[in-house]
C-alpha cells in the first residue's frame, strides 16, 4: 500500500476531530430488592429525570435522549448516578465502599482537623463517610468529606507507595486531585494525580481503623471501591 502523505495528514485531522467531538460516557447503577445491580450506559449528560412506565424506567437526560432501563418501580431499591461526567459538579454526597471488607471510607473519629487520618470503618451513613465529587472539568475531582469541607489528600504530596491518606483544606494540588475508574461489578479504582497510584486499605484489613493508604494497582479487592 502507498502511503500519500498530502491525503493521510487531512485524514489524520478529521479522525482527531472526531474522537474530541465523541460525547464521555457514564453508568447509571440499578439496585434492585435482590441484591442485583444492573448498569445502564449513557451519555455523560447529566440526567434530568426519571420516570416509571408500564415497561420499565425512562432516564431523561439533558441531551434530550431517553434511555430505557428495563426494571419496575418494585424491583429497584436504588438508583445511583455517579458524577462521571464533564459536566461538573453534582451536589450529590455518596458512601464509598471497599469491596474485600464492605467497610466505608472515614475520616477518622469525624475529625475536623487538618491531617486527621482517613480509615475503613463499618459503613453508617455518618457525615464523616460521605464525599461529594468535584469535577477539575479535566477528568479528575476533588472528594470532599461532608462532615468537614476538607478534601481527600495523599499525604506530603508523597509520590511514594504506601503514603497515607489524610483529610486537607483545599491547596489547589494534585495531591487532592483524583481520576475515578470503572473497573468490573459496580466497582472502581481511584486514582491520585499526581502520583498514578490507588486508594488502597492497607494490607488488606478486615479491621475497623485500618489505614487508607495509596499503592500500585494490583486488581486487588482492597483497591476497589463501590459508590453508596
């Protein structure tokens, strides 16, 4: 095959201008009464409403497109739209869970502190496990703890493994900065910017208190965290 250089930079461009255009994706999640979860992909518009029909679920988003999701009012227990999207903020608060304990992402003893650690403790609901998604509009975002308006921060701007994860008044760094990635089941990595290293649960622990600490990723289960 020859190669025309005038015809293939032209090309080049326009499939560049292309894949910018694409729209992001995002998942809807579906917990239904038992036990399962179902996932629906949409656009990374935010989602206007939700409505029930006969048939299933209507998710209106802002693109004006209708996604349907086959589940009855019945079935779902709840419904979580995570703020993967480019659109910003949402003022949403959720839970993170890890998947090998089932515990949830604390700052400590509700501390509002500076530097107060960041734990896996038994998941409440308490303000000090809630964290609300800050988008940086580049595909990263600030996480925010409910009980203190303090960010969730690797500690010492550390680039090393293991670097403790702590709570920090808002700096601007990237240290504070984190990517969110599916990964399989509901389930994701977090990923420091700064660093390209994951939250992690220290050596595993099934142990209310254990650290948060950041690590290479391995695909472990203490690695992967699940919105509530």
């Amino acid at each position: 095959m020859l190669f025309n250089r005038r015809t293939a930079i032209p090309c080049l461009a326009l499939l560049l201008l292309f894949m910018a255009a694409r729209p992001a994706r995002a998942v809807v999640y579906i917990h239904t009464h038992g036990g399962s979860v179902q996932t629906v992909d949409i656009e990374a518009d935010e989602v206007v409403r939700m409505e029930y029909t006969a048939d299933g679920l209507n998710i209106h988003l802002q693109s004006g497109e209708v996604v349907f999701a086959p589940v009855t009012a019945a079935q779902v227990a709840r419904i979580l739209v995570p703020p993967f999207g480019p659109t910003g903020s949402r003022d949403d608060f959720y839970g993170l869970t890890a998947r090998h304990s089932g515990k949830g992402l604390d700052v400590s003893k509700a501390g509002q502190d500076d530097g107060t650690e960041v734990i896996q403790f038994n998941y409440s609901q308490k303000f000090n496990q809630m964290w609300r998604f800050v988008s940086d509009g580049q595909g990263h975002y600030k996480i925010i703890a409910r009980h203190s308006g303090k960010l969730l921060t690797v500690e010492g701007r550390s680039s090393a493994v293991g670097a403790g994860i702590i709570q920090w008044a808002d700096e601007g760094a990237d240290n504070q900065l984190w990517r969110v990635v599916e990964y399989a089941d509901g389930y994701h990595r977090l990923v420091a910017k700064h660093s390209g290293l994951v939250m992690e649960v220290a050596w595993a622990s099934l142990e209310d208190g254990a650290e948060v600490v950041q690590n290479d990723w391995t695909a472990s289960e203490r690695q992967q965290w699940m919105f509530k």
